[in-house]
C-alpha cells in the first residue's frame, strides 16, 4: 500500500452549543421588544346595552376606545357622566375632538369603539360622535354584549 493515503482521524459528531445562549437571548430580546402590554384602568361604569348582530374587530392595533358613563366613585357609588379616551378623562368635550385627530394622523386606519354605559345621558354621547365627526374620525363603532335568547 502507499504511504500517501493515511486512515483519518475519528472526529466528534456533536452539534456545537457555544452559540447557543446568544441565540436564546436574542429571541427573548425579540419577544420582549415585539410584544405589546397595555391595559387601561376604566374610570367610568360600562354596562353596556345587548344587540342581536355584531361583527367582531380582528385589527384590534387600529382600534382606540372611548368610555362613556358614571364615574366609578369610592364605595362602589356612582357619579355624573363622563367620558375616558385612553387612561384620561376628558373634562372639556372639545378636547376629545384635538387627541382623536392625533390618533388620526397617527393611524389613518383608526377605527374608534364607543362602549357606552346603558344609562349614559344621550346628549355626551352625541356631543362625543360631533366631535368625533369635527376630527375626521368617520370609523366609528359600537360595542355592545351579545343578546343570548
């Protein structure tokens, strides 16, 4: 036999792991930054009216709700009518029509939901969808609870 042709080595057939736990905190660095946490404390009572139809919101990135109804009081009371968009309430209606055309600018797809109390005054509620009209915000829905019969 010649001398050229010499028998190899046995390697290891093990899958390197040194890159591992930069791969693991990149991922979690992913899911962090991606995920998205918002909750929003309800000042207002939102007992909201049933219906028979109702179609569901699949974006729910593009929606912005507004609260309608009694303030939430201590000692489970209730008080005057007001209105939430967000965390904030609005004290003057006329500011509703400022931030939701913000969001606007923001998000051309806005699509506003009004979850409105069942014994909210109807007068704020029409002063909010003027106004909502006066910001171009034309994407307006409704949120009710189903009516199970």
């Amino acid at each position: 036999m010649s001398s050229h042709f010499k028998k190899k080595a046995k390697t290891k057939e093990e899958i390197p792991t040194a890159s591992m736990p930069d791969i693991v905190f990149m991922l979690l660095i992913f899911f962090m930054v991606t995920t998205v946490l918002r909750e929003t404390t309800v000042q207002v009572r939102t007992n909201l009216p049933f219906a028979e139809a109702l179609t569901k919101i699949d974006q729910k990135r593009l929606v912005t709700y507004i609260y309608i109804g009694p303030l939430k009081l201590e000692n489970n009371q209730i008080g005057e009518t007001g209105v939430q968009i967000d965390d904030a309430l609005i004290e003057d209606l006329s500011n509703v029509r400022t931030i939701m055309y913000r969001k606007l600018i923001e998000q051309p797809k806005l699509i506003v939901s009004i979850k409105s109390d069942q014994a909210s005054e109807m007068g704020i509620l029409m002063d909010v969808q003027q106004e909502l009209r006066e910001a171009g915000t034309l994407r307006v829905n409704y949120s009710t609870k189903r009516d199970v019969q």
